[in-house]
C-alpha cells in the first residue's frame, strides 16, 4: 500500500460551516431569517437569538453567518464560552455573535452586554446586528438580568436536533446524491459511533468516498474500521 494517499480524518470536525452545508428541517425559519439578513447587512438589524439542545446547530448557523459576512469583507465579533478575556467591542465590525451564552462567566457577561449595548446605539449612528445562542430561552438564562432581558428583545428561535430518521434520510439522500452505496448497516454504524451532529456525518461520507473510492471497495462497516485504522 505504499504511496496510497494519507486520509486524515477528524471525527467531529465538519467541513466549514455554511448556509449550504445546513440540512434546514424543522430549522427552516432559522435559516431562511439568518441568510436574508447576512444577505443583507443594509436592513435594520433585529437582535435575534436562537436557543436548543446540543447538536441543534445553533453553532453551525452563528458560524455560516460569521462566514458570509467574511466573504462579503465585514468582520464580526465573536465571542463563545472559550474566550475568558474578550476582547473591547470593535466599530469595525459588522455584527456581534454571542455563541454558549448560558455558559458565560462574570467576565464575559460584562463584556457581552457591553457588545450588545455599543452594536445597538454605535457612535458612528450605524446600528449593528446581535446574534447570540444558548440552550435555552433568554428567560431561562442564568444571566445578569440586563444581559438576559436583552437577549430577548428580538426574534428568538427554538432549533430542534434532527431525528434519527431525519439524520438517516439527509445520510441517504447525500449518498444516492454522489452515485455511493450505503448498506443500512454501514449507515447503523455511522449513526450510533460518531458524532449525532449532521456536518460531521457529512464529512464522514465525504472521507469514506474518497477512501472507497482509492481502496475500489464497497463502503461497509470494515472499510469504515479500516480506514479509521489506517490515519
């Protein structure tokens, strides 16, 4: 097997989160509101929150949109559990993302409600757009009150985690999409030993592809053994 290209596979780690890489679903509403308004950063800015379970995708949307805002050149601040020492809030930015708002420190608390309160009333008179996620409704928020009454003020969407069978026919549907057999055990496999979050199964079906493809077998519960044997 000398020579055979190198598959790196990172379990969890999905492709750059996109608007297009987004299975809507029950989401529907979320998306189509967040990609208008990326689409359009000149419309009057509605803080808007989104709250729901892990694996909702509540990041995955904060990080579309980040992205699209990046292509179109405006920069976001952005601001997630990880960061303990946020930075000042920056006139250059476009919007503040508040991402793991119910995770938030005393620190980070300041510093969001300093964000949001400078997004809304900027010196330079150019309102800038908030959006921020947790998991749970802005009521529900163990957050200094000015902080959490704010996170309500706009539109508030609750995101669902797709179901299993959800899960399995977007799985299905991408695998048909790119000519790839996929055993319903080999999908079984999938489903219950890797992450639940659909990027991830859609990097997954990408790496399992391109490694079938090499090794010119099926893609069955072996090939996926070895080739998370063979990194």
């Amino acid at each position: 097997m000398a020579g055979m290209k190198q598959i790196a596979l990172d379990i969890g780690l999905a492709s750059a989160p996109s608007f297009a890489n987004f299975f809507g679903g029950p989401n529907e509403a979320a998306l189509r509101h967040l990609e208008l308004w990326a689409g359009n950063t000149l419309r009057s800015p509605v803080p808007t929150y989104l709250w729901g379970e892990a694996a909702s995708g509540k990041t995955h949307l904060l990080k579309a949109v980040r992205e699209t805002l990046r292509e179109q050149g405006a920069a976001s601040g952005w601001m997630d559990a990880s960061m303990l020492e946020p930075p000042e809030f920056n006139e250059s930015w476009a919007t503040v993302i508040l991402d793991d708002c119910h995770l938030y420190t005393a620190v980070q608390q300041q510093a969001a409600f300093n964000w949001f309160v400078n997004a809304l009333s900027a010196p330079d008179g150019r309102p800038r757009w908030v959006l921020a996620a947790g998991q749970m409704p802005p009521a529900d928020l163990a957050l200094r009150e000015d902080l959490r009454t704010r996170l309500g003020w706009g539109h508030v969407f609750a995101l669902q985690a797709l179901t299993e069978p959800e899960r399995r026919s977007v799985l299905r549907r991408e695998a048909d999409a790119r000519g790839v057999f996929l055993s319903d055990e080999a999908m079984d496999f999938m489903l219950t030993r890797f992450s639940r979050d659909l990027g991830s199964l859609m990097q997954l079906l990408d790496q399992l592809d391109a490694y079938a493809l090499q090794t010119k077998r099926a893609i069955t519960i072996p090939l996926i053994k070895s080739m998370l044997e063979s990194e």
